[in-house]
C-alpha cells in the first residue's frame, strides 16, 4: 500500500508526545507500506537518517510562524490562529505536484491543522489523526481566565477552530482518535458521526532498560504547551514543598523544549529545567518517580506511556492518565489534591518494591495493550477502510 503521510512536525528528536506518536507509527508502518512523508520542518533540521530508513521518500518543507501583521488580519478576518501557523504555500505546491505527478493509495494526515491542505490531495481517500481537540483546549483555557478582553478573545479563537475540527471531520473517509474519550466527545459535543475510530499510541517496547536511578523526581513534556505550565507551577508551589519536607536532598528535573519564564524562574538548588534536550527517555531512566501533574488537556500523554514502557512507576492525576489503560495502586498512581498527590509521591519514594512492582507492571500493560505490531495492524485496517468508504458522506 503506497501512503501519503503529512505531518505538522518533524518526528525526530523524540522530545514531545506528537513526534513520539507519529515516529512511532511511521516505524509500526514503515515494513507494512510504501511510505512517502512530507512535514513541516519548523528546526530546520533537514530528513534525518532515522527517517530515511522507515520511508521510501522524505521531503522537509522549512516552516516558521507567519509575520504578526499578517497573522493579526487573517485573525480578524475570522481565520482561527492555530490554522494560521502551519499555512506554507511551498508545502502547498510540493502536496499538489506529489498527487498529480505519483500514485498513492491513501492519504494519512496528522490533525486538522494540515485540512487546510485537503483541495491539493484532490480524490484521495483521507484518514485525519486528531491528537487533541484543540478548540475545547482553547474553551477550558478561555473559562480560567481573568482579563476579560482575553477571555472573549480566545473564547472566539475556540469557536472558529472548533468550527474548523468539525469542517475536517466530515471532510475525511476515516477520523482516527487517540482516546476513546476525544471519539465521544466528537460525537456528542461536536455532533459529528459517520466513520471514527480510536488507536490508542503505539510504543516501542523492548527489554526492560538498565538505569541508573538518581533520586529524582522528572516530568518530560513541550514547555509551550500550556496545560504543561499550568501542571509544573501547581506542582512546584502546591506539591513539591510537602515531598522535599520529607525528602530534603530531592531533585525535580523538568525537561522540554521552549520553557517560558514562569517556569524558568523555578530554577534553583532543587529544581533543574533543562530545556530541550535530543532524548528525553535518558532523564525518564534515571528519574525515581515520573510526575505527570497535568489538570486539563484532551488526547493522551504519550509521557506516560514511553515511561511505563521504560518501567518507571509513574504518579500522574487523574487528567493526566485519562484515555490510558491502567490501574491504580497497580500499574500507576493516580492523585489529584496537593496533599494527595504529595502523599503518592512520597510513598513511591519511600518504598522500593512499590517502585518495582509499579514499573514492571507499567512495562507488561504496555507491552500487551500498546505494542507497535498491533497499532500498525489497526492502522492497515483502517487505510482500507477509508478507501471502500471513499466518498460517503460524513
């Protein structure tokens, strides 16, 4: 099967959820398709060889945001920002040039922020993977907020991209949904139907990795993101004080790219931010417990997926861990209060076999219910559906 694969980024370096779960099906794909791959390469990093050697063709379109005048029209023009930020006329003409110049089966587009791209793909059947359902991202964080001009402001943002997500879900063959949480609130609070899947993540699993464990607490994930600020101030004012109360030589590393100065000015004996780093799973192996205090969001935290696959005991809230399989007190532990949560910590700390029991359970749940050979199955399964559906109506 011949595949189109348009990504919004880069998939390499594994240094944030999105590249991890597209690298990580391009590799479940890569001995099942022939695999033609066209991103936007906001680095500029070029086609590495790591994916050189899942595809059979690479093509990087060099990217940055669009100058703020034009931006600022377009938005008041009705046009939502996050459509605005991946618009790039030559990756636009390299689509259209790649569908009428080859033949492919399919087309496999990562989010709705790539369909304003759908007229160059003409009569391909389309499968949409949506990460996040970012218009109601956009609503949850238009609610906390206090400045009321702001509020409105990316209150209308929400509405026009969630407008935009609906427009590209009746526009596919297939819709593809990280969680089964996302999938139903495409149904209910979207009102959309017609052909939605969920596939959950796919990790790589191999053996349990030989880590050298620091005492340390690690969180890994994009620093722009706002749900993972949010998550990291709560953490560091309301949570960290009780556990470094009990632990006094703790260290908490928080690793991802693009950190703002709220969270930079966290730095200090205790707490390392270290930015963007080339391969985050070298601070998952050595961290004693993996936090994931995230409190709002959609989709799924591939975060906790790669450390449960490396074997770390993980402590995340409830929202953090939704839309994945797992149990607490089993696999995982869940908490949400400050007081709870610094509780949850502690006990990972202060028991070994807990932090054992916890990570080799971690890496059998994902071994059985997230390993790449049954996610790149899935995925063949709805290629084929998109293209005997190709043409109805969503």
């Amino acid at each position: 099967m011949k595949v189109l694969y348009l990504s919004h980024k880069n998939p390499v370096p594994r240094d944030e959820g999105a590249k991890i779960v597209i690298g990580d099906t391009l590799r479940a794909l890569a001995r099942r398709c022939d695999l033609t791959l066209l991103y936007l390469d906001w680095e500029g990093a070029g086609a590495s060889e790591e994916l050189k050697k899942l595809c059979k063709e690479v093509i990087p379109v060099r990217h940055s945001l669009p100058p703020f005048p034009k931006a600022a029209l377009d938005v008041l023009k009705g046009r939502p920002y996050p459509v605005l930020m991946f618009e790039n006329r030559r990756f636009r003409k390299i689509l259209t040039d790649l569908v009428q110049k080859r033949r492919f089966d399919v087309v496999h587009m990562e989010t709705p922020f790539l369909y304003q791209y759908r007229d160059c793909i003409g009569s391909l059947p389309l499968v949409l993977r949506q990460h996040n359902l970012e218009g109601l991202l956009l609503d949850h964080r238009a609610e906390r907020m206090e400045n009321p001009l702001r509020k409105y402001l990316t209150r209308w943002q929400a509405r026009r991209f969630i407008a935009h997500e609906i427009k590209a879900i009746h526009g596919s063959d297939v819709v593809v949904s990280i969680t089964e949480t996302d999938r139903e609130n495409m149904e209910s609070l979207y009102r959309c139907r017609g052909s939605i899947t969920t596939i959950p993540p796919g990790m790589v699993v191999n053996g349990l990795p030989a880590s050298e464990e620091e005492h340390c607490l690690v969180f890994t994930g994009r620093m722009d993101w706002t749900p993972n600020i949010e998550g990291m101030l709560w953490f560091v004012k309301e949570v960290f004080p009780s556990v470094t109360e009990r632990f006094p030589k703790l260290k908490l590393y928080i690793v991802g790219g693009n950190p703002p100065a709220s969270v930079r000015s966290l730095e200090d004996d205790r707490i390392r931010v270290m930015g963007r780093v080339d391969d985050v799973r070298i601070y998952i192996d050595r961290a004693q417990v993996y936090i994931v205090p995230i409190r709002v969001g959609s989709g799924i935290r591939l975060k906790i997926l790669e450390a449960m696959a490396r074997g770390k005991p993980v402590v995340s809230t409830y929202k953090g861990a939704e839309g994945i399989l797992c149990k607490s007190g089993e696999d995982i532990l869940l908490a949400d209060g400050p007081e709870e949560f610094a509780e949850a910590v502690i006990r990972c700390l202060e028991d070994q076999d807990l932090r054992k029991r916890l990570g080799r359970n971690a890496y059998l749940n994902i071994k059985q219910n997230y390993s790449l050979e049954r996610i790149g199955d899935e995925f063949i399964k709805v290629y084929k559906e998109a293209i005997k559906n190709h043409g109805t109506l969503h």
